[in-house]
C-alpha cells in the first residue's frame, strides 16, 4: 500500500504539469485581455498600458511566459488579479472555504440519503416505492440546478420561510457566534438541497443498479441456500461489494468539490469559488482562472488517490503491491 501511495504521488507531478499546461493554453486562447480593456479607457494612457504589461511579463513570448508563471506556483505565488486589484491566493482562500462548506454539506446529505434508499429500491425491486423513486431519480437527473434553484428560491419568496440567495443577512456582523451559525445554516438551505438532490438521484440509480447485480451472483445464492438472515446477506455480504463503484464516484466528487457549484452559486448569489472563476471568465482576469484551475487539478488527483485508499480498505481483494 506505501508503495502504491508513493507511485501515485510521483505519477502526480507529470499530471500536474500536464495541468498546468493544459490551464495557460486555454487561457491563451480567449481573445483579447483585461489589459485591453484598460486601452479603452480615455483616462489611462497607452504608456500606462505598455508598462504594465511589461511588469506582468505578458509582452514577452508564450513559452517564457508559462515558464515564468509556474516558476511563481511553485514558491505559493499565483500571480495578480486585474479586475479585483489583489493577489490571487488571497482572493481564492477568501472563497474557497465558502465553497466547500456548500459542497461538503450537500455531499454528505446526499451520501445518508442516496445508500439506504438505494438499498431499499434494490431490494423491493419493481414494488410502488422503486417505481416512485426511480421516477424521482429520473427528475432529479434531468433538472438542471440552476432552474432547480430558481424554483426554490421562488419557494421561498413565497412563503419567506427560507432567506432568499447570499450566504448572510445584513446584520450577519451583529449576531453572536450562535447566531452566525443559525444564519448560515438557513442561507445554504437552498443550494445544498439543490446539489443535493441531483446527487442522490444519479447515487441512488447506481447502488441500485450495482446491488441488483451482486444479488444475482452465486455465492449471494449460496448464502441464501445456507439459511443466513436476509438481512446479513444484504447487508454484510451484497452491500459490501455494490459500494466499491461509488467509491470510485466519491474520489470524483471529490475532485468537484471546488467547481462542481458554479452555475448554482451565481443563481443563488453564494459567495464561492464557482463564482469568482465565471466572474474571472467574463472580466478575462487570467491568473485567477489558471490559478482556479490548477487547484482544481490538484483536488481531483488527490480525490482519485483517496477513493483508490478506500477501495482498498472495502475491498481485501485488491492487492496493488
């Protein structure tokens, strides 16, 4: 297993670099810059311009400026942000907790909900509940999350029981500690039931699907022959190799955690990652979406690595020395 771990953080740094590049050319590709936007201005003058881009180094070729740019992501430095006058890295941390406090909530109500219902679809198969949740597994797949979020945020304009996008009130500074936490819990009602229910339904389809498989198989028969309860055969022998598959989604969740929300998080008005990175999009602030991007990189390599350590934790039969 330490072999394996340590195979896959070498295998890690070509990704990275991969990454890396991949991010710059992408960037490199959309027209014009923020730069340029500043040339249309009467009150800058040219010299300005042609000054600044000399600072940041965008006057000098493709190649030295990559050169130049990942030199500064390996000592923490992600560069400066045009539209937003700051640095990178600090406008990142200043959204990043944001978001994964929306995603990491959502996560974990999906994954509670998702695996017993699964469970209890698989084995009631084709009984009334199995009907009504695969119909609800097929809404909740096809429903976009930004027209899912304008439906409850119109929900709770309607009834005022739920505070209506952002993630706090006007008077967030005034409350104690408490307080705060009561307000934000009501704010991330909203886009965590949204996440939510999308990923219960494509969750509970595939632990559907896998347990009805492994209920088929002979050694589950062969338990079943030998007078086990249903219930150990479910769940300590069936269950047990279903969920090796969605650990597999869990590591790819993972990896999303920090841009799996955007459309969401402009719909509902939250504060997050997702956010900033269309927001840097739109206003061409390049080092805030390589930056993005690269974090974004480094979460999916890693989520891929732990949900590889959890299989082997569930499963003895994966041997990867």
């Amino acid at each position: 297993m330490l072999r394996h771990v340590l195979r896959r953080l070498i295998q890690m740094i070509p990704l990275m670099l991969g990454i890396t590049v991949l991010s710059f050319l992408i960037i490199q590709l959309s027209p014009g810059d923020f730069l340029a936007e500043i040339r249309l201005n009467p009150v800058v003058s040219q010299d300005t311009v042609d000054q600044m881009r000399a600072n940041f180094g965008l006057d000098r070729p493709l190649h030295i400026q990559y050169v130049r740019w990942l030199g500064n992501i390996v000592r923490g430095d992600f560069g400066y942000s045009f539209a937003f006058q700051v640095p990178v890295l600090w406008l990142i941390n200043s959204r990043l907790l944001n978001t994964l406090l929306l995603n990491v909530v959502a996560l974990v109500i999906a994954w509670l909900i998702a695996v017993p219902v699964g469970i209890h679809a698989a084995t009631h198969q084709y009984s009334p509940t199995d009907n009504l949740l695969s119909l609800g597994a097929y809404v909740g797949i096809s429903t976009p999350t930004f027209f899912s979020g304008l439906l409850l945020l119109f929900a709770a304009f309607k009834t005022g029981w739920l505070p209506i996008g952002g993630m706090t009130s006007l008077d967030y500074p005034l409350l104690p500690w408490y307080g705060k936490v009561l307000d934000v819990s009501q704010h991330i009602i909203i886009p965590a039931s949204v996440l939510a229910f999308l990923a219960v339904a494509g969750l509970m389809r595939q632990m559907r699907g896998n347990l009805l498989e492994v209920l088929r198989q002979d050694y589950v028969k062969t338990a079943r022959a030998k007078g086990l309860a249903g219930r150990v055969v479910i769940y300590k022998h069936a269950v047990r190799n279903a969920i090796n598959p969605l650990i597999t989604i869990f590591g790819l969740e993972l990896g999303g955690l920090l841009g799996g929300s955007a459309i969401l998080e402009n719909v509902v008005g939250w504060p997050g990652l997702g956010q900033l990175i269309l927001d840097s999009v739109v206003r061409k602030d390049l080092y805030v979406v390589m930056g993005s991007l690269v974090i974004g990189g480094v979460t999916l390599v890693v989520g891929n690595l732990i949900a590889d350590l959890l299989l082997a934790v569930s499963d003895p039969r994966i041997r990867y020395d």
